[in-house]
C-alpha cells in the first residue's frame, strides 16, 4: 500500500529525485511587494516545515523577490536529504555572450548559496530575438562545468523546445501552464514529451486558487486585487467565461465528493495523471497558509474512467486557450496579471536595424551578420517603397553555425522567426507577408515543414510555392525566401 504521509516521487534525472507537489515561491514577490521582506531565517523555518512532509522539492525565480534568498537559508543547515532548489533566469533579450549568461548563474549560485542549481530553467520573451539559442548554449557549457545539475526552459512552446532540443541542447523540462481551464500542453508539447525525454513542471493547476470549493456556485467577481487570481480570470475569460468555469468546476465537485478529497486534489491529480508531467507546482503563501495535509491526499485516489469522461463533458463547454503554451506573454490575447503586453514587447531591443540602402534614397535595408552577406554580396531583406523582399534564408545562428542539422520542421521554424526578425526591422509583421517560397531537398519533409509554415501563417495564408531540389548549399535541409508589402495609414496596399 502506498504511503500517503509523503508525496509521490518522481526521477526526472539521474541527478534529480523530485516530490511530484513541487512547492511555488512565486507568491514571495507579492507578499513583498509593498518593500517589507521575509527574514530568511524565517522564511527558511517556513521552507523546512514543508521539506519535513516530504514536499522538499521548492520552484523560484530571479524576480520571485528574496525566495532563492529564504531558500538558501534552508539549503545552509544541511538538512538531509536534502532539498531541491529549482529557479528561473529570466534575462532581458539581448546579447547573449559566455559573460552574460555565466553572470546570470553566478548570481543564481550566490542568492542560493550553493555551488550547483540544481535546475536553472530559463525563460525568453521573444524567439525573434536568436539569442535565446545561444543562451541555452552557454547554460549547456556552464552545466558541463559543473554550476548546473539540469537545465530547462519555462513558457516555450513545442515549436521552439523542438528547436532546442534538434540543435543539442540537453533540456530536462519546461515549465507550462496546465490546468483543468488551460489544457494547451495535452497537446504538441505531450507529443514532443513523449518522443524526448524532456518532462513538464506544470503552474497554474489551481488557477491561482479559482479551483477549488470557494469559487462554487459563486457568483462571477467584479473586482479582483491579487495578482495571480488576476491572470487566472483571464484564462477563465477567454475559456468561455465563468459559466463555462462554473461547469468544470461543478464536474471536479462531483468527483471530489465521490473520492472524499477536494476540488484541488482533483485538478492536481488530473495534470499529475498526464504521462508528460514530472510535477505540478502549487503556490505557498508562507507564512500565511499550508496546505500539505489537502496536498498529501492528492496520492490517496485516481481518477477513474467515469470522471475523465465526466471532465471531458464539462470541457465541451469551454473553449480551449488559444495558440500553444507560452503564447500568453507574446501575442494577444495576452493572459497574464497585467494583461495586455504590446507596450512591453514594443521595448525590446530588435536583433538587427535597418539602415538606408547606399545605392537608392527610397530604399532600406537589413543586415543579419551571416558570412555570406559579404562574401555573395546581398541583404537579408531589401524594401522598396512599401515592398519588402526577404533573402532565401536558411537556419544559421550566428555567422555560420547550422542549427538543428538533422531536422526540417525544426530548422523552419528557426527560418521563420529569423524572417520575421528582418521584417520587424522595417516595421512589418507576419500579417504584411504576401508570398513565400519554400525550397526543401526531402520530400519527405514536407508535411513537417508545412506544419511548422502553418503555425505562423495558417490564419494569413500567403501565396506560396514548395519546391522540392536536390541539395542546397551548405547542407541545409530548408531554404525559405520572403514577400511583404506594407499598408498605407489609410489601409490601402501600395505595395506590389
């Protein structure tokens, strides 16, 4: 019989044992907030009273205000076994150089007081910007070193982990949100999980508290102050709204009553249940609330048939969150506490600049730093008027590295964000795109390599041709050239 006075355990890696209820420290930075910090070595007692019901297993971030600060505390009394310290380096796009990212771990290794992370999992805001991959790199040298157990990424999408994982970077999970309301990572991502062996870290699995007995048959609420219920009911909104939220929330009630736990320890378990899944994260207020008896009895029932059919009936009447995971902090509909995330995105530094075209007074061009500029003598894009021509671009990070060698889907989608890039450089999007050809040297590539077109394009559907060649140049397997033509303040086309 199981032993329900501990957690399942989870062996996500050779060097990492996990208690499958990892505990969340995000709500440190709200407690915080108004400039009053937690002791550590209160913080710390507060730490050690969940490691002794065996949830020993603490998630953080760089900007979770003084929690890799409170967990260190904990880490520093030698408690055996001991705990596991997971946080977030959450760097501003830019220059990702071998300096940069080993300051970034320094400081993760000095707030923490350790000489190894045991998972740095790291978060980029825009895939545009290519120095995400070289970052991911950098932490793979710096783990080689010594200074991490694991890496992971937090909020990437299935597209881009792919990318990672194609161009060797020895990822060990992503962090998502996943939840009864947000069941985006069920999909491409449990897929990608169940090729790899890359595991998920699922938050939001009580949607900042929503799921759970108190919300029941309430009415919908008009003003909400805590941060994370903020984001949440933004989920809920756009999930088909709180009689939608109400239904799943009624189903989860009924299978609570039925197993004797509560509407959390339903939610929880129906991610837990998810093979892709390694653990749920749950939020500790510390200081203020402590849930590990409820947490305990998440591994003392399972769902059963009947309630996955009864879960799935009250997903009928929702709808799903749209786009993949991740998606939430860089396109509309923007789901998180502060809502709508342009302005933000809008101040990150682009990767390349146009300048004007030495040749022609109506011109501008673009320059992506690849070798081959100089050497066969062209631009990344060219514009003319309204009309932007992007080169045949291929998946090259820096001036000459291929990424992702042996995989097409995966070098498309490195393809597309670079386009993109260029094209955000002359202050054009996706939806100015008008025509792209696509030029492969297997055909059996071209479903995955449509696939991953389609995931930027399926909604704008540019003229496009896909021609299938003997070999390209350099030993790529996709080549991707580009058309866009800008609209006039009027929202008349002047271009082609």
């Amino acid at each position: 019989m199981t032993d329900h006075r501990h957690p399942d355990r989870f062996q996500l890696s050779e060097n990492l044992n996990i208690s499958r209820v990892v505990t969340g420290l995000w709500q440190v930075a709200d407690i915080e907030k108004d400039g009053e910090t937690i002791d550590p070595q209160t913080g710390g007692d507060w730490l050690a009273a969940y490691a002794r019901h065996g949830f020993d297993t603490f998630d953080m971030a760089d900007h979770y205000g003084s929690a890799e600060i409170i967990a260190g505390n904990l880490l520093a009394r030698g408690v055996a076994p001991r705990a596991l310290a997971f946080t977030k380096w959450c760097p501003p796009p830019g220059p990702m150089t071998a300096d940069v990212v080993r300051a970034g771990v320094e400081e993760r290794l000095r707030r923490l007081g350790v000489d190894r992370v045991d998972l740095l999992q790291f978060h980029w805001w825009s895939f545009q910007h290519p120095a995400w991959l070289e970052a991911l790199h950098e932490l793979a040298r710096l783990r080689e070193e010594g200074l991490i157990a694991e890496i992971g990424v937090t909020n990437f999408d299935a597209a881009h982990l792919q990318v990672a994982l194609s161009d060797g970077v020895p990822l060990m999970t992503n962090q998502v949100s996943f939840s009864l309301v947000d069941r985006r990572a069920a999909h491409q991502l449990s897929d990608l999980c169940a090729r790899t062996n890359v595991r998920l870290l699922a938050y939001g699995t009580l949607c900042g508290g929503f799921l759970s007995e108190r919300w029941l048959g309430q009415a919908e609420p008009s003003e909400i102050t805590d941060w994370s219920k903020m984001k949440y009911k933004r989920f809920i909104d756009v999930t088909g709204g709180w009689a939608g939220f109400q239904s799943i929330l009624s189903a989860a009630d009924a299978i609570a009553k039925k197993h004797d736990v509560s509407i959390s320890n339903v939610a929880t378990r129906w991610v837990l249940d998810h093979p892709a899944v390694a653990g749920a994260i749950v939020g500790a207020r510390l200081g203020e609330r402590v849930h590990t008896d409820d947490n305990l009895r998440l591994f003392s029932f399972a769902l059963d048939a009947d309630d996955q059919a009864r879960l799935a009936e009250a997903f009928d009447n929702t709808t799903g969150v749209p786009g993949d995971c991740g998606d939430e902090y860089r396109r509309p509909p923007f789901l998180t506490a502060s809502g709508d995330l342009t302005h933000h995105l809008e101040t990150i530094p682009l990767p390349h600049t146009a300048t004007q075209s030495p040749h022609r007074t109506d011109g501008k061009q673009v320059l992506s730093g690849s070798k081959w500029e100089d050497i066969a003598g062209y631009a990344r894009a060219q514009q003319i008027g309204n009309r932007i021509l992007v080169s045949g671009t291929t998946a090259t990070a820096g001036a000459d590295r291929i990424v992702a060698s042996a995989d097409a889907e995966a070098q498309t989608t490195y393809v597309l964000d670079k386009i993109l890039a260029a094209l955000a450089a002359l202050g054009a999007t996706a939806e100015d795109v008008v025509r792209t050809r696509i030029y492969i040297v297997d055909e059996a590539d071209v479903e995955a390599v449509s696939l991953a077109h389609g995931r930027v394009f399926g909604a704008i559907k540019p003229a496009n041709t896909l021609i299938v060649v003997a070999s390209l140049i350099g030993g790529y397997r996709v080549e991707i050239e580009a058309e866009a033509s800008l609209k006039s303040d009027a929202g008349q086309d002047k271009g082609l």
